[in-house]
C-alpha cells in the first residue's frame, strides 16, 4: 500500500515529485481544497489535521513532507538522499527550515486569518509575508548558486521541495525570473521527466505558462 493524499499547487507537490522521482508504484490521489475536501470526515480519519501531503503505507500514515520524503527515499531510492551522515543532517536541515519558516512566511499572504482573529490586520500580515517570502526565496537563490542542485551535484527530494516555493512565489507575481540561480535550477528541474509529469498532471503554475 503506498498511496498519497495532494492537492494541485500545494506544499504536497514536494512529495507527489518525491515519489514520482523515486520509481515507486503508487496510487494518488487529489484533494479539492476549493471544496475543502480535505476536511471531509473520510479524509480526517487519514490525517485528523486535515492537511495535505499525507502518506498511506502498510503501517499507517506518514503526515509532513520532511518525513515523507525521508521515508520515500529511505525505502524506494536512497540515491535522493545524501548518505553520508553531515550531508543527510543539512538536507534535514533544509527541509526542517522549509517547512517551519519558508512555508509559513506564504501563510500569512494566504491564510492570515491563521494568525488573527481580526481582520483589520490581515493586511499588514500579508504584507510581512510577502517581505519575508521573497527574503527566503532570495535566500534559496544564494544557496543555490552555482550548484546543479541544492545540495550540490547530487539531485535530492529537497529539490522538488525547494520547486514548491518558487511556484508559489510566481502565482503571487514576486519577480522569481532576477533570481538568476534559482530561475536556472528551476529550467533543470523542469527538464527531468519525472518532475514535468508531476507538474503536468497537477496543472501547475511552473508549466501552464
Ligand atoms: N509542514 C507541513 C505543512 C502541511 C500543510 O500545511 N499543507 C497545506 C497545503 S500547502 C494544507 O494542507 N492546507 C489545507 C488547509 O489549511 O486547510 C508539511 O510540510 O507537510
């Protein structure tokens, strides 16, 4: 049993790129959340936060992208980690960095009301988000460099973790095209089949332009 719970163009992309990467058969499927499904009863019992990207196996359920990707990895294609222990701990890093502070500086654009209940401030909560979004995806560009990859010249599962939020910052019209390193790593990304297929079949920003 391997099946992933997503939804198109969200934080789940990283983990729908790390499967697909990784040559495991698995099924899919998508959640609406226009129809917030996943908030359905059905869907709690896998993931009682109601949020996506989750991870059926035959133990049970694998929430947060972090540790599904490890898991993914670990299991079915160890070469999308780095195997020696100081690479594996700054991927984990990585990853940890992503999703605690990277991702939630795009929440406060996209849900402020997460973080107030008073709406005369969401404004102001957006603005802040956006600030330091583009402060994180300027620093992934940094990171980058001039590395085939983000963690040099291996490709990983963080790739198509650090894929998700240069997506994002497109779809909100930061200007993602000046940052040099990150805009030509993504051209890699969108060369290998595997990541196209995902992207296509979420309909993702990165590639219905
Ligand atoms: N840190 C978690 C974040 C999971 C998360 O917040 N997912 C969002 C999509 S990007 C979600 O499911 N949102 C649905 C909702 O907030 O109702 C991870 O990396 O898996």
């Amino acid at each position: 049993m391997l099946k992933l719970y997503y939804a198109p163009g969200a934080c789940s992309t990283a983990s729908h790129i790390g499967l697909e990467e990784s040559g495991a058969k698995y099924e899919s499927q998508a959640l609406s959340f226009a129809s917030n499904e996943q908030k359905t009863p059905e869907y709690l019992r896998i993931n009682p936060r109601g949020r996506v990207p989750a991870l059926v196996i035959d133990e049970g359920t694998i929430v947060e992208n972090t540790a599904i990707l490890d898991y993914v990895a670990a299991r079915y294609a160890p070469a999308l980690m780095p195997s020696d222990p100081v690479q594996r701990a700054r991927a984990i890093s990585l990853m940890a960095w992503f999703s605690n502070n990277v991702h939630p500086a795009f929440t406060h654009i996209s849900r402020p009301e997460r973080f107030t209940d008073d709406p005369s401030i969401f404004d102001k909560l957006r603005e802040k988000g956006r600030a330091n979004f583009w402060a994180a995806l300027q620093e992934i560009d940094g990171l980058i460099g001039s590395k085939p990859w983000v963690l040099g010249d291996q490709f990983s599962v963080v790739d198509g973790y650090a894929l998700v939020f240069y997506g994002w910052g497109k779809r909100i019209n930061l200007p993602v095209e000046e940052l040099k390193n990150y805009t030509a790593w993504k051209d890699r990304m969108l060369a290998r089949p595997a990541v196209r297929r995902v992207l296509e079949r979420e309909k993702n920003v990165l590639v219905a332009a």
